[in-house]
C-alpha cells in the first residue's frame, strides 16, 4: 500500500533522498525571544531525521519579515550558530534538512521588529489579527518601491548562503500562502502599475528575481520553491491568476530547481480558474520534480505518486504527533492522531 514511498528518489547529482516523504514546514513559534533556534528545537527535528527531506519550519530572512511570535530567523551570527545545532543533529541521525525562507509580506506586525514599514507589493491591507496574539491588527503596508524590491532580492540570497553556512542542505523559497512573494503573483494584492505588476511577466518578475539570485548564490540543486496558484489564505482568488502562473512556472522549470512544492493546505479542494486542484495544474504545466501537500495520508500519498500526480510526499501535522512517522508507515503501525494541543509542545 505504501511500498512507492520507501525507495531512494535522486533529486539531481547533488543529492539523493533515502525515501519520498518529506516532512512539511511547520511554524511552531518556539525559537527564544532573538528568533534563535533553541536545543528543544534540534532534539524535535533529530527525532523526525529518517524522513527522506525535512524542510524546516518558515525562517524569516530579515527581522521586518515576522509575522508570527516566536518564529527563528537566519540573518543573525547568533541565529546562524543556533540552526547549525539543528542541521548537525539532523545529520547525525543520517537526515537531510532544508530551511524554509520566509518574509511575511503585509502579516508581518511592527509589533516584533519596532521603527519601519510594512512591506507588500501594494499598499492593500488584510483584514484581521496575528494568530497567538490577536490583539495585533494588521495594517495596511506600504507598496514595496523598486529599491526596497532589491533589497528584498539581496536579503533572500544572504539568508540562502546563510543557511548553507548554517550547515542545511538547501532553501525552499517560500513564495505561498499569501505571505510576500506570493503577494505579488495574485491580483487581489498586487495592483502595482510598473515593471513588477499588470501582466504575467511583470507580476512574475519578483519571484524570479529571487529565484535567481538565490541560484546564483548556493546552486539551482540546492534551490526549491513553494507556489500557491490558487489564492486560498489571506488572499482572495482572480482568473487572472492563471495566467500569471501559466507564465510563471515554464520560467521556474528552465531553473531546473531541486523541486517544487505545492502550497494547500487541503489539496481536495479545487480551483475553478485552475481546472481542479493545486497539484493537478502543477502536474499540467511545470515539469520538474513536484511535491504534493495537503490532508494525504501515506496510503493516498502512495497511492498519487503511484498515479503520477507528484513525485514526493510532504507529511504535515501527523509527523508533529508521530515523531517516528517514517517507521510507523514503513512497520504499518498505528499512528497517534494529531491533536491541536500538541502544537504548544515539541515532542
């Protein structure tokens, strides 16, 4: 039933993982109070170290990227240091780890890093508060101008070479679930009438620009990206949207990234203007490795990329319940269910 999942699957001639499964970015909100990586946090990814890929929870490239409590960064010596305490324990136990690159976009709260703005790709707000703290209101950011666009550009790069520097394998650029490069892939946000707004191209431009620079900084193996083409989280859908990711992706797949990871976190639920589900239409039109995510079970994770539907599976909250996730599948044992109370422990 699960047999597909247990076979190597050689990523590019840089690296080859032991296994399909892949453990999903979780934000856990337990880095200390200067966002860096704790010992509890090491001991947390060590134990979940045989799966095929750990991709780390959303780490913040700059501190004006923070959206949420608590959540690590990478462009601190000191945060550096930290996360080479997870990457060693991971490789200890024979894992192989990436760090997830994140920059919130117009979630992001001034409440966590003081004087500065908010930064999106337009000045549209989102309506309601930061989880964990709900008596911060979001605000409406400022439309990023092209010189803070080049900036932003340079800080994913720095924080991609420092990850490598933090001993990880590889970035997975976080360009979904409506946080800031995906503000500028959908036109509920992005209303921007110059070279980064409009039409496909231009609305694609950001993220490229980022993909390139962080290529150009530790190597296209060693690169992944994470898309959402359907609008589903502090974004409202647009048809348009399609064709910005009909341009999008044929770009991406000429990069020849180590993968591509869907961003749902459902993917039974489907997109009109996409013609059905997230990874169906990845399927359709990119055509390098594809991560598929959202509510599979390994039994239907096997049984998709049995199907040809994606070529690894990201497991989520189950592997924050099951720590030996990989061997209960592989032994058939029982898993413990998910429950929302763990999310306040690392087990």
């Amino acid at each position: 039933m699960t047999a597909s999942l247990f076979t190597p699957y050689k990523l590019n001639d840089t690296l080859t993982l032991s296994n399909k499964i892949l453990m999903a970015p979780l934000t856990r909100c337990m880095a200390d109070d200067d966002l860096v990586p704790t010992q509890q946090i090491a001991d947390y990814y060590a134990r979940r170290a045989e799966a095929g890929l750990i991709i780390s929870e959303a780490t913040i490239i700059r501190a004006d990227g923070q959206g949420y409590p608590n959540t690590p960064g990478l462009f601190t010596p000191a945060q550096i240091d930290g996360w080479r305490v997870v990457t060693d324990a991971v490789h200890k136990n024979g894992g192989k780890i990436f760090a997830q690159l994140w920059h919130t976009g117009r979630v992001a709260h001034p409440h966590f890093f003081g004087d500065g703005d908010v930064l999106s790709s337009s000045a549209q707000a989102v309506e309601g508060t930061v989880p964990r703290m709900r008596e911060l209101v979001y605000q409406t950011p400022k439309a990023a101008t092209l010189e803070d666009i080049k900036q932003l550009v340079s800080d994913y790069a720095q924080a991609a070479a420092n990850a490598i520097d933090a001993g990880f394998d590889g970035v997975e650029i976080h360009g979904a679930n409506g946080y800031l490069i995906d503000q500028f892939l959908h036109h509920d946000n992005n209303r921007r009438e110059d070279e980064y707004g409009q039409t496909p191209e231009n609305m694609s431009r950001f993220a490229l620009e980022v993909v390139d620079a962080v290529i150009a900084r530790i190597g296209a193996d060693r690169t992944a990206l994470r898309l959402s083409p359907g609008a589903y989280f502090n974004m409202a859908g647009d048809s348009r949207d399609r064709a910005v990711f009909d341009y999008l992706l044929p770009e991406v797949a000429k990069r020849n990234l180590a993968f591509l990871h869907g961003g749902i976190f459902d993917d039974s639920m489907e997109f009109d203007y996409l013609g059905g589900s997230i990874s169906a239409y990845l399927r359709s039109v990119y055509t390098g490795t594809l991560v598929g995510v959202g509510c599979y079970s390994a039994e239907t994770g096997s049984a998709a990329i049995e199907a040809n539907k994606f070529d690894l599976l990201a497991i989520g909250r189950p592997f924050i319940a099951n720590p030996d996730y990989v061997a209960k599948v592989r032994d058939d044992d029982e898993l413990v269910a998910y429950a929302d109370t763990m999310l306040t422990e690392l087990i």
